[in-house]
C-alpha cells in the first residue's frame, strides 16, 4: 500500500522541471509546459491558478523552496586559516624562547595556545568542507543569470585556491615545528600536532582539491553553455535578416567540402579463425537486409537507334596466380602424405607460397584445402595471461582424411 505523501513527491520528482518553471513565474501550456505535468501536479495540489491559462506554484511550496535557496547566498566566503597559520608559527617563537630561560608556567600557557589554535583551525577546516559540499548540492547557491553564475564560479575558484594555499602553507609549518618539538624534548606537543594536525591534513586537502575539480567542470560547462548560446544567437540573427535563404548551396562540381564528407569507419580486423561465425550476427544482419526497403526501379530512357559493329574478342585462357599453384602442389602433397603437412612449414620450401605473408597464406590454405574436403587441424597458440580459451593459431595441419591424427607441429609463425 502506498503512501499519499510518497505519491506527492514521487510527482514532484517526475515534474522537477515544470516546478522549477513554475518557481520563477507563470506557466501556462502556450508558454511550453507539458499539459501532463500540469495535470499531474495540479491533481498534487502543487499548482494553482493564475489567470485564465496560467497556473502558479503553491505558496507555501514556493516558501519552502525559497528558503532552501536562500540557506547560502550567492557569495558565501569561507573561513580564512591563514591568521592561524601565522599565531602557531609566532606561539612557536615564544615556545623556543621561554624554553631557554626555564619557565615552566609560561612555556605551558604558550603550548595550549597552540593548541587552542589547532583546534581552530580544525573547526574552521571541517565548516569549510561542509560549506562547500552544501554549495555544490544547491549549485553555488541562487542565482538567475549566466554572468551570475560566472561570477560566483570564478569567486569559489579563487576562494578555494586561496584555502588551499593556506594548507600547503599550514602542511609546512606544522611538519617544520612537530619536527623541532621531537628534537627540543616536547615529546607531548610533538605528538598532540602529530595527532590532531598532521594526520588531518590530507583529507582536508584532498576534500579541496576535489571540490576545485567540481568547480573547474562547473566553469567548462557553462563555458560550453555560453558558446552554445552565442551559436543560436548568431544563427537567429541570420534567420531574421535572410528570411529567404534556404541554406548552404555547395558547389559539387570541384572538390566537396569537408563538412559534406562523412567520418571515417574505424578499421576493421580480420577473425582469427577463417570459418568462425556468430548466428545471432548472422540473424540480425538477415533481419536488418529484409527490412530494407525495396529499390525503386528505374525508368528505362528510350535511346535513338544506332549503327554499331559488333567485335567478338578471342576467348583467353584463365591467368594463374602464384597463390593458385601454390595451393595445387599443396593438395596433391596432402593427398599422397597419410602423416600430414604443416602449411607453416611447406611454405618455406615452395617458392610461389613465399610471396604471400605467413598469417595470410595460413588463412588463405586452410580455407580453400577445407573447400576442397581435406581436413585442416589449426594448432592453437596458449591462452593469454589470466585467460582460459585459446585465441589465435600459429599452424595447421592437413590432412587427407578427417579420421587420420597427428601430432601438432612446432609453432613456425604467428597467424594473428
């Protein structure tokens, strides 16, 4: 059974946007809103009539929402640790100083200063972090402008560099004075910076850092929003002043543009294993191709009779490539070998086969010996690291028979 205030929000969820809208002023459906999400939130009681076609947001829900904005303004400063920084460093004098002349009183007043310093700067740290993981929830803040948003992205840019230098500065310091505490027998204060400072100082500034991250992606963002907008800007302007003009008349009689050319396939790779195939590929490039609708034939254009002379040319004998006799030598020594040939190694002692690469003539023998009902064994190269299955192949090996074994050849190349 569900709730009805799980509903409501549910509804306020799906519709964000039109309450957003609705946030800052009228919306209405000639204005853009989607009727269904007037619709919905008026049914939520999210909405309420504004005029004769307008619709506004709930003012209690506008209140709330208000509120939520207004938690942090739009240029919220963080706290500065930098003062701090300087009282350790200047406390820390004093430490070296008292500590000469022997007074125990003093040198302890001036240690829990430092400490009450630390624990400053811890408090103002953690406010810090918290401050700007709020920011980044609600966006920086409200504001309703482009250079608005401009502006506050490049303050908290500068905010948080300047926080960050302030850790650099505070990591330094802190290391140099734990470092002259241990060396001057202050074993306790030494070890109360080592506990309380040094051992926090890397997540606060890995939660900086992280934060100036955010803000760079905000500033790229809104860059790319900017230069977006001057685009439409530019081309409205266009419209408006040319209304005729009905688009970029290339001239194809030289060379084509480059914005007309289409981009370039990704190359593609030859399978490993020559008679390999997928059915589901083979499904779907069948179900693709019958949904292919059907060509239009072309009309046939009536041509005026000529006079011509017909020339039989002399019919010419079928070329023979190297491959070709290759492969014939190869078949009929497979056929009078009963303990099979390895293709690897014929290769090298016939002269036509060594024109062609290694992996293309391994490819290219044991599919046309397979074609011609020979049996060809491939002997596979060993998984890859971390693997199980075997891959490529280095060799074949054929055979006359299918029913006739023997035993795989050492590897005398790599195929693929």
């Amino acid at each position: 059974m569900t709730s009805p205030i799980r509903d409501v929000l549910q509804t306020l969820s799906r519709h964000a946007q039109t309450v957003e809208s609705s946030l800052l002023g009228v919306v209405s459906l000639e204005g853009g809103a989607p009727a269904a999400s007037i619709a919905a939130l008026r049914q939520a009681s999210a909405l309420r009539p504004a005029g004769e076609d307008g619709w506004r947001l709930h003012p209690k829900l506008r209140e709330y929402l208000q509120d939520h904005l207004s938690l942090f303004s739009a240029f919220q400063s963080l706290s500065e640790i930098g003062p701090r920084i300087t009282q350790i460093n200047l406390l820390w004098t004093e430490i070296e100083l008292v500590r000469l002349e022997a007074d125990a009183d003093t040198l302890a007043s001036l240690s829990t200063s430092v400490q009450m310093a630390v624990f400053d700067i811890a408090d103002s740290m953690e406010a810090n972090l918290l401050l700007l993981h709020l920011l980044m929830s609600t966006r920086f803040g409200d504001v309703r402008t482009l250079q608005a948003k401009k502006s506050q992205n490049r303050y908290y840019q500068q905010q948080t560099a300047l926080l960050a230098g302030d850790l650099a500065r505070l990591a330094q310091a802190a290391e140099r004075i734990e470092r002259e505490a241990s060396e001057r027998a202050l074993a306790e204060l030494a070890r109360f910076l080592r506990r309380n400072l040094l051992a926090r100082l890397t997540g606060w500034q890995q939660g900086i850092a992280e934060m100036q991250t955010q803000i760079r992606k905000e500033i790229f963002s809104i860059r790319a929003v900017e230069q977006q907008h001057k685009r439409l800007a530019r081309m409205d302007m266009l419209l408006r002043q040319q209304p005729a003009w009905r688009g970029i008349e290339a001239d194809l009689s030289g060379e084509i543009p480059d914005f007309l050319l289409a981009a370039a396939l990704a190359p593609l790779q030859a399978h490993v294993e020559p008679l390999d195939s997928d059915r589901a590929v083979r499904d779907e490039l069948q179900a693709l191709a019958r949904a292919l609708p059907p060509r239009a034939p072309q009309p046939s254009q009536a041509r005026p009779p000529t006079r011509y002379m017909r020339i039989i040319d002399p019919p010419r004998a079928p070329s023979v490539t190297p491959a070709a006799r290759a492969l014939e030598r190869l078949a009929r020594q497979v056929q009078d070998s009963p303990g099979g040939v390895a293709l690897a190694a014929w290769r090298l002692t016939d002269d036509d086969a060594l024109s062609m690469a290694p992996g293309v003539w391994l490819v290219f023998a044991a599919m046309a010996l397979r074609g011609r009902r020979l049996h060809v064994e491939l002997v596979r190269n060993a998984p890859a690291d971390g693997g199980h299955f075997a891959h490529t192949f280095s060799d074949a090996v054929a055979h006359a028979r299918a029913s006739v074994a023997a035993p795989a050849p050492a590897p005398a190349s790599q195929a693929a």
